[in-house]
C-alpha cells in the first residue's frame, strides 16, 4: 500500500498527514509519498517527514502507483493526472459545492470519501475532522476577538482603577460553541449562551457559564435528531429575537456558531440589534460561509457597523495550522487504522457499513 499526501494550494495552511502518523502507517505496513513542502505552512519540514519514513519527491512522483491519496481539501482534478485508476482519495471534499469535481475524480477512477460526511456516531468519533476542527474554531474566534476588542477580558483591579471583566455571548453551543464558551471562561469574560436544543442547557452550566434561552416556546427537546438543529417555527424565532434584543446590548463579544445542516444559516442577530450595543464591542459570525448569523456579515472580511466590529470567520481551524493539521492527520488514520486488514496490508470499506456508505461521496 503507498500512501501519497499531497501540498494543499491556496489558502489552506493544513496538510494530512503528521511525522507521527507517517510512523504509524509505516507501522500498518505502507509505505508514504509525501509532496515536497506539504508540511511548510504547518511548520513540518521535509526532513521532519523523511525522519518518519517517509520518501519527499514531486507531485508526479507521488502520486505514481499510490493506493490512497490524503487530502486536507479535495485537490484540483487536473492536478491528479498521474494517479492511478481505484486510488482512495479522502479529504473534506465538499460534495454539495463541488459536484463538478468530484464527478472528474470519479471519471478519471478515483475513489473518493468526503470525511465530512461521517454519521455523528461514537464509533466515528475519533475520525471526525468537522469536530476537530470546529473546536479549533471556537478557541481562535474567542481568541480573535479578543484581539479585535479595544478593553480586556478579566477583571483587573489596579491602583488606577478597576477594568470591567467582559460579557461574552455564545449563540450556538455545538463544539465549536462549547469551546468557545471554556475559552472565554479561561480568559476571565462572564460568559452566557444560548441555543434552540434543550440537551445544551446543562453542558452550558457545566462550563460555569449562564444559559439564556426562549422560555415561552418550546425549542428542541433534548439533543435534536442526530444532535443537530432544524428551522424553527416562526413563534419560536420572534421569541428568540425578543431574548436576543434583551440580552445583546448588554454583551461586549459576542460569538455565533449557529448552523442547520442543508439549509443556510439562521440569522440571529440583525442590524438593528448591532445598533444598541456599546461602540467597539465585537462579534464574529462563525456560520459567515453558511451565510452567516449576523446581518452583515461579510465572509473572510472584518467590517464596522455602528461602531461593532464583524468578523466574518472563514475556516479558522487554518490559522492554527499545526494543531489543526495534527487533529486532522490523526482523524485520517484513525479512519484507515479501523478498517485496515492486517492480512492484507490494506483497508477494506465494506459497502453496507454505515460510516462507508455515509462519506462515499459517488
Ligand atoms: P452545528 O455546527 O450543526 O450547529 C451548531 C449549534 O448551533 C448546534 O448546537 C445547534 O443546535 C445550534 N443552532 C442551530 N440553530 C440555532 C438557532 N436558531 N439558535 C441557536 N442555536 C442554534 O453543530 P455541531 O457542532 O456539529 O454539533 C452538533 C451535535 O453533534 C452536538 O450535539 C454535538 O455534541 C454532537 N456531536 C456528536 C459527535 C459524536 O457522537 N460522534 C461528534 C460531534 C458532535
């Protein structure tokens, strides 16, 4: 089995595989192809990656005879000219946005699996890259507000004074949210949160933060199906633009991590809500690519409204390259290493299993 990890291009920092899970594939019996300056962004080097087992060349050499191709996102088709016909390809492919390529990588014999598309399931669960890097996610958008915010976030008392601690605000409290809310609770902030599934309640009092829901409608009970989120109804969004008026002008950061899978973005907070908070005061919109929890938000951009900045956040698990890149590099083997058969020195992805069925992406 060779195993090829490709150079990401563009903006993603990320790359799929870690010396250490070179080593551990080497130890599964594969041999590793690794592109010349893969790592750079994530701070690996070459050498790194050779000192683990690994062979470095160009992307042709690479790619020769490989049996699995490791991706961070889906490459450019028309860079995989020398793969070979049945070559696994893994990676967050993004199938409902790239429908086009994926139909090329199926074309030209590829194997593709869109690992986002793991079921929330525990036996998936170290496999999971939306997870990993969703909690990466919710630490940098704190940690960029933070940057962004002109006052701190503990409370400091000093011989000039006292500086307030600031109010911190989690709408959404998935992964990234959780970790949003333990981040802020870490750098001192008075945290509270909200979210429209029931289940949520406790995990947000566990953190030490305050929940703020809707009271007079019923959201969802419990954990939701699958733990995920749907539209509500028109009653409970008034409601919630009600709690939300109420609480948001007293709040000085505020993040938003809301998503619905297949539908875009819920909108949560609208300009005229930006209005009544205190000049320099700050939000970042997580949900920006989704289109985004906060009305004007604008994805990978940082704009100003009534003296609030916001921060449409775009795929921050990629400013935190090394990390980010570790996670997803041990999500990838953790995948391979659960369906590798020993005899053979290969993976086997049985069609009626419910974690292959769920990521094949053709
Ligand atoms: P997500 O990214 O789909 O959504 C983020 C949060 O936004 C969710 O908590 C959702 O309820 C909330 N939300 C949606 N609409 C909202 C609205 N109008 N107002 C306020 N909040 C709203 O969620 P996620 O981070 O992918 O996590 C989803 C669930 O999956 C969680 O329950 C998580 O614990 C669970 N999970 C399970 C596993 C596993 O068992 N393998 C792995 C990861 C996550």
């Amino acid at each position: 089995m060779k195993i090829a990890i490709l150079k990401e291009s563009g903006a993603e920092t990320r790359v799929a595989a870690i010396p250490e899970t070179v080593t551990k594939y080497v130890a599964l019996g594969a041999s590793i192809a690794v592109e010349q300056g893969a790592g750079d962004k994530a701070s690996i080097s070459d050498a790194d990656y050779e000192a683990a087992g690994a062979t470095v060349g160009d992307r042709a050499a690479v790619l020769a005879d490989a049996d699995i191709i490791l991706t961070v996102t889906g490459p450019d088709p028309a860079t995989l000219g020398d793969a070979k016909r049945g070559a696994l390809l893994l990676g967050a492919l993004d199938p409902a946005r790239r429908a086009d390529d994926i139909a090329a990588y199926r074309a030209a014999g590829l194997d593709p699996l869109a690992m986002e598309r793991l079921p929330r399931i525990t036996r998936a669960q170290s496999m999971d890259i939306l997870s990993s890097q969703s909690n990466l996610a919710g630490y940098k958008a704190v940690v960029d507000a933070a940057a962004a915010y002109g006052r701190a976030y503990p409370m400091m008392m000093t011989a000039a004074g006292t500086v307030s601690p600031a109010k911190l605000f989690v709408m959404g409290v998935g992964v990234a949210g959780l970790q949003a809310i333990a981040t802020g609770r870490r750098l001192g902030a008075q945290v509270s949160a909200t979210d429209v599934r029931s289940a949520t309640r406790e995990q947000i009092m566990s953190l030490g933060a305050k929940p703020i829901f809707v009271e007079n409608v019923a959201g969802i009970e419990g954990e939701g199906q699958g733990g995920y989120a749907g539209e509500m109804s028109p009653e409970y969004q008034a409601a919630q633009a009600e709690l939300v008026s109420s609480h948001i002008a007293k709040q000085d950061v505020v993040i938003t991590t809301a998503l619905i899978p297949g539908r875009p973005a819920p909108r949560l907070i609208s300009d005229a809500q930006i209005a009544t908070m205190r000049r320099g005061s700050v939000i970042v919109d997580l949900a920006a690519e989704a289109g985004g929890n906060v009305e004007g938000t604008a994805p990978g951009e940082s704009v100003v409204r009534h003296g609030v900045t916001i921060i449409g956040a775009v795929q921050l698990a990629r400013n935190l390259a090394a990390d980010a890149s570790a996670l997803f590099a041990r999500n990838l083997y953790n995948f391979l290493a659960a369906f590798w058969d020993q005899e053979t020195g290969a993976p086997v992805l049985p069609e009626d299993d419910e974690i292959i069925k769920a990521i094949r992406a053709t």
